[in-house]
C-alpha cells in the first residue's frame, strides 16, 4: 500500500486562509496593515522568482508588499543604508534580504543590520541565538518552521519520536534541530543531525521514525535507507536533465518518491511539499510581526 501524501499545498492553504482573517482583524481592530519589504541585489534568476512570488503572496493575502530592486554593483554600504531605511519606517513590519547577494557583499553584516523585530527571515544573530536557548520572542526561519507545521497538522507530531535530519545548513538543519528540541508544540523530539561527513548514512536514517531531509542532492535517499512505516519529509528541490520533458528538466527532491512511498507510512512530494510552505511562514512572520509591533505600542 502506498504512503499518506503529506500536502504541503494544502496545509499551505489552510494556514495562509487562517491569516487572511488575522490580517482583516488586525486592519478592523488597530488599523494597522501588515507591510512586508523585499530586497533583491543583482538578477539572479530563481531569486528574481522567488522574491516575485512572495511579493504575490503577500499581496494575495491583504499584506502591503514592497519590492526594491538593487543592481548587482550595489555597494555593501549603500545597501546597509537601504536597511536602515526600512528598520526606521513605521509602515515596514518585516524585511528579507534575498540570498545569495554578490561576493563583494558581507552577507552576515547585512542580515546582523536587520532590526530582529523586522528579521521575518530568522537569521539574525539575536533570533538565532532566541530559538537555540528557546527563551523569548523569536523569529523561527521560514522552511524549518513549515517543515514542523506539516508534521503537526498532518498527525505526526515529533513529540518523543527519534527524529533525524539529513543537513546542517544555517537556513535549515540547524534551526530544524533547534526547533525539534523546543519544549513546545511541534518539539520535544530526540534528535540526531546528519551531514556530509557522518559515517553510514543509512545506518542512521534507518534508525528515525521521522526522517527529514535537506541535503541537496537529487533522490539520494532510497527505500533501503528509511524505515518501514516512517514518516519523511523532503526539504529537496533539485533540477535535473530530462530530455523526456519539453523543458529538458523535472524537479525532484532529495528522496527518491516512488521507491520510499512503498516503504513510508507517509512522505511530502516535490513539488507541492515544502516547498509552498516557506512562503507561506514568511507570511506568518510578518504578520507576527505586525502583531508583536500593535500590541507593544
Ligand atoms: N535564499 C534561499 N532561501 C532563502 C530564504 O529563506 N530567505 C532569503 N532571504 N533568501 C533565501
């Protein structure tokens, strides 16, 4: 029998219908309309789409949504005047900083400028530090968190289950793992973190019973590496050739579907998994954002 399909479409859409009434109640109640800022240094393709599609989205939900444009030789100093800009003005309740920015840009000087209170990315240093020590308001950054929204809404809550994630970027491991360990809705999971040097990969993916994988390499987990009636979720989106499609390309992830739905209890597909999720909590960031802003006056 094959796997339940954890839909990250749908969840998607649960939670972004959940904050269109947010967003009504906060204009009705406060007046106050969420606005979302996005930056994009240079014209890098994908994050010319991304930075669109979450300009849309935002949009899509009531959320002000304001785009500045950059050229790829903008200095560092002229963009960390652009962020300060955006930390002063009242009617900005959240800010992202499109990544990856040119090499002449210190990536960390920039996200450090974000006021935390503005940082609906999570990675500023003060959000980062908040989420490890799981004390105060923070911002979680956005795939982690969809990831743990799925499993939560979905039934499969990580509470005293060995979790393992494959991956230990700054974007997502890490702060997944932080937010597994969280004594929180969605935490108090046992959790083991795998990377490019951990020994017998299999071995240890074989062992959870939620597996999520954030690697970056195409299908590179099969059915002989998860455990019957496990639960996976694949963070992956890779492009590979395919002459068979008009594009001469398909997406896929970091788990190669058909095999390990045969094996998983249940699995998120690519695409249509984790991906409409990040989106979807930057969304939920900013109006967090705008939230945390009216009731502190
Ligand atoms: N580039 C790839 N993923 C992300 C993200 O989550 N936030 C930002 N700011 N840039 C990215």
């Amino acid at each position: 029998m094959g796997a339940q399909i954890i839909s990250g479409r749908d969840i998607a859409d649960e939670i972004r219908a959940e904050l269109k009434d947010r967003v009504a109640h906060l204009k009705e109640g406060s007046g106050v309309t969420p606005g979302l800022a996005t930056v994009l240094v240079g014209e890098n393709p994908a994050s010319q789409m991304y930075v669109g599609m979450k300009n849309k989205a935002a949009a899509d939900m009531g959320i002000n949504s304001r785009q500045i444009t950059l050229s790829v030789d903008t200095s560092e100093d002229e963009l960390l005047g652009v962020v300060s800009g955006l930390n002063a003005d009242p009617g900005i309740h959240g800010i992202l900083v499109q990544l990856p920015l040119p090499d002449h840009i210190d990536e960390g000087k920039v996200l450090e400028a974000i006021h935390p209170s503005k940082d609906v990315d999570g990675f500023h240093p003060i959000n980062v530090g908040r989420l490890a020590t799981d004390s105060g308001d923070f911002f979680a950054p956005c795939t982690p968190a969809g990831v743990i929204e799925m499993l939560t809404r979905s039934g499969h809550d990580p509470s005293g289950k060995h979790v393992v994630v494959v991956g230990r970027s700054n974007i997502v491991g890490r702060p997944l793992a932080a937010l597994l360990l969280r004594k929180a809705i969605g935490g108090n999971a046992t959790v083991t973190v795998c990377h490019s040097l951990t020994v017998d990969l299999g071995s240890v993916t074989r062992s959870a019973e939620i597996l999520i994988v954030a690697m970056g390499r195409p299908e590179m987990i099969t059915a002989e590496m998860v455990a019957p009636g496990a639960i996976v979720i694949d963070v992956g989106t890779n492009r590979v050739d395919d002459p068979s499609r008009d594009k001469g390309y398909r997406v896929c992830g970091d788990v190669l579907f058909d095999e390990v739905a045969e094996v998983a209890e249940a699995i998120s597909p690519v695409p249509g998994g984790v991906g409409p999720m990040t989106i979807t909590m930057l969304l939920a960031n900013t109006v967090k954002a705008a939230s945390l802003r009216t009731t502190s006056g």
